[in-house]
C-alpha cells in the first residue's frame, strides 16, 4: 500500500511539474515570440507617436488601410481594429498603449453596435492571461472574476483558451512564424464579394455606455483629439433607426453607415466592405475628416 501511494504521489508530483515546464515555456513564447496579436503588438512597443489610431471591431481592421493614410497625409497611422473586439476591449488597449508610452495625437473609435455591450470579449480575455504577472494586466484580469483556477494552477489557463492560445499558437510563436496581419498597418482587407445577406442593428440603445464614458476621461485629461464613427453597412440592414438614437449619446458622432447604399459591390457581407470598398472608404474618411481637422 505504501508503494502504490509513493507511486502515486510521484505520478502527481511528475504531472504538476510537467505541467509548470508548459506553463512557462507557452508564456515565455507569447512575452518573447514575434507577434501574432495586436495586444502582443502593443505590449513590445514602447515610447512611440502615432499620428492617427484607429480603433473597433473587423468592421475597422477590415475597413482602414493605414498605408493610405499615411500616403495621403504624411503622418503616422496604426489600425488597432480587432475582430469581435468591444468598446472595453478599446479602452483596456489604450490604457497599455499610455503605460508602454505610445502617444496618441487623434484616436478614431468605431462605435455603432458596440454601444450595447459593456463587457470584454472572450477572445480577447483569452489574450491577456499569458500576461497575468505583469500587474497592469493582473489588475484587468481581476475585472473578469478572474478564477483560481486561472490564476493558480498551473497551465489551466492554457488548456481552458486552447483555441485562441494553444498549442497551435505557441507553436507558431516558436517558430517565429509571423501573423497574416501586417501589424506595422493592421489593416486585414478581404478579398471579393461573399453573399450580403440582411443584418439587424439592436432595436434598442442603453442609457450610457462606461467604456465610452472612460475614453472621453482619458482622451480629455491626455489631450488626445477624439472621433468617434459608424463604418458603412450593407442598405437591407434593419433598424438603422439605431444611429439615430446612438448619436443622441454621442453628438459628434461621424456617420458613414449609409455611404454605399446603391453600390453593394464593395461590400464582402452586410457589416465588411471588400478590399476595393475599404480602400475607396479610407481615402473617403481620410479627405472627409482627416485632413478637413488637422
């Protein structure tokens, strides 16, 4: 009996420390490797000007090619758009761009739906816990309900994220191997037209949005010029009656929800144009509101 019970403490002894080797060596991977997120991105920038951020959903890294900008401007620009990503997402991300001293002159935040939501995203939650010993992000993770689990066992977090921060991931880190995405840009274009099926906009707003509140704080306290947008939607969309209500919160709100009504050509689905649309909505924007307020 007391032979098998060694055995067995010696296999959970074998088991904890296998799993504390892949716990550190899949976060040394995502604290060291090329990056392959726009948060890992970030968090290896420091003491940087950007002229021109934009921030959202795939509704912005699909619809800004910054090398326009900068090619219509002069100025530096960054597309900080990331798919499935929510208003709180935004702010976290610019909280680390100001601890990591990135400058920001004008931020452009891409709102329309996202107003409902105050949460974060899964996906992006999923990101930050390979960065849970850096206490700026601690500190965020604790805003999740952070479990134990996460935070104590080792490799749990890892194994429970495995399909945004698996092995799959780690392996690609390993190997240095680079992300489809040019992150120097972040622009994503997509390449012609899928089916522009009808896509519903919420019949509802809420009373107030935290996360946009938040930003306003920030980008007034960091003497940062702030716009906020709706990018363009597919016209069979219901309830676009939802602008309307949206720039009630949001005065100064810059609407290009209904700029291709008669040209669904550009679009790849209701909610993302197509390389051509984003191009042709870039120089749009950029000539419309860059270069008009600076």
């Amino acid at each position: 009996m007391k032979r098998f019970a060694s055995y067995l403490l010696f296999i959970m002894a074998f088991l904890i420390a296998f799993l504390y080797i892949l716990d550190v060596i899949y976060t040394y991977a995502f604290n060291n490797g090329v990056p392959r997120s726009k948060l890992q991105y970030v968090l290896q920038q420091k003491n940087i000007t950007y002229d021109y951020v934009f921030f959202g959903s795939s509704r912005t890294e699909d619809h800004i090619d910054c090398a326009t900008v900068e090619e219509l401007t002069g100025k530096t620009c960054l597309n900080l758009g990331i798919s499935g990503s929510t208003l709180k997402d935004t702010f976290v991300m610019i909280e680390l761009m100001n601890a990591q001293g990135i400058e920001i002159k004008n931020a452009f935040v891409q709102v329309d739906y996202l107003y409902n939501s105050t949460g974060f995203s899964s996906n992006f939650k999923a990101r930050l816990l390979p960065f849970n010993n850096d206490s700026r992000i601690n500190k965020i993770l604790e805003s999740y309900d952070n479990s134990f689990a996460n935070k104590y066992l080792p490799f749990y977090r890892y194994l429970k994220n495995d399909h945004v921060i698996g092995f799959r991931e780690v392996f690609n880190l390993l190997i240095g191997k680079k992300s489809v995405v040019d992150f120097d840009n972040g622009f994503r274009p997509i390449f012609g037209n899928g089916v522009v099926r009808t896509q519903s906009l919420p019949e509802t707003i809420i009373d107030t949005n935290p996360s946009i509140d938040a930003m306003e704080l920030f980008f007034e306290e960091n003497k940062v010029e702030a716009y906020f947008f709706v990018a363009p939607i597919c016209n069979t969309v219901l309830h676009n009656d939802y602008i309307r209500k949206l720039k009630t919160k949001i005065p100064d709100l810059y609407n290009y929800m209904s700029i291709y009504d008669e040209r669904q050509v550009v679009f790849f689905d209701c909610g993302h144009l197509n390389a051509q649309g984003a191009e042709e909505f870039t120089r749009m924007l950029t000539n419309d509101l860059i270069l008009k307020i600076n």
